[in-house]
C-alpha cells in the first residue's frame, strides 16, 4: 500500500484508466470520396485530424510524391496538410 494516497497500486490503475477513458474525445468519421482519372476509391477517415495527405497514403506512393495541393469538390484548392473537416469529393 502507498504511504501518500492510501490506495493500493491496482486502485490508482483503475483511478487512471476511468480517467483516461473519460478524457478521450469521441472521433466523427467522414467519407472522402477520391475521384481520379484511373480509378475510384472511397475512404472513411478522422474529421478534423485527417488530412489530403492521409488520403494520398491511401492511395499509393505516387499520390503522396507528386500532389501538392488537394481539390475539394474540383473547385477549391486546399493544402496537403490541412485537416478535413466537411465531407466532400477528393479528386486529384
């Protein structure tokens, strides 16, 4: 038993594990939808913490080598790097 808190070291594990379960933020998913000129390909991932990037992995090495910019709905121009946060069509 602990001198400090009095607890055993399994109730300070299950005290931390509750606190941690707690903590932990709920995930929406979202579909991108990647509309290419050899192939389609749909793809679930994190809104808000996935990115192009994440998407072009998906894809395939030549996807992350040769895109530096992502097209959201083949109009709008976004950065590699910028987290989803809209469903939307992908496209290269």
């Amino acid at each position: 038993m602990n001198s400090e808190s009095g607890r055993t070291v399994e109730q300070r594990f299950l005290d931390e594990i509750k606190l941690r379960s707690e903590l932990k933020r709920k995930v929406s998913k979202i579909a991108v939808n990647h509309i290419g000129h050899d192939r389609q390909m749909s793809i679930e991932i994190n809104k808000g913490f996935s990115t192009p990037l994440d998407v072009a992995r998906h894809l395939g090495r030549n996807y992350i080598t040769l895109s530096a910019l992502a097209r959201l709905d083949g109009k709008e121009f976004v950065d590699m790097n910028q987290p989803f946060a809209l469903e939307f069509y992908y496209s290269r």
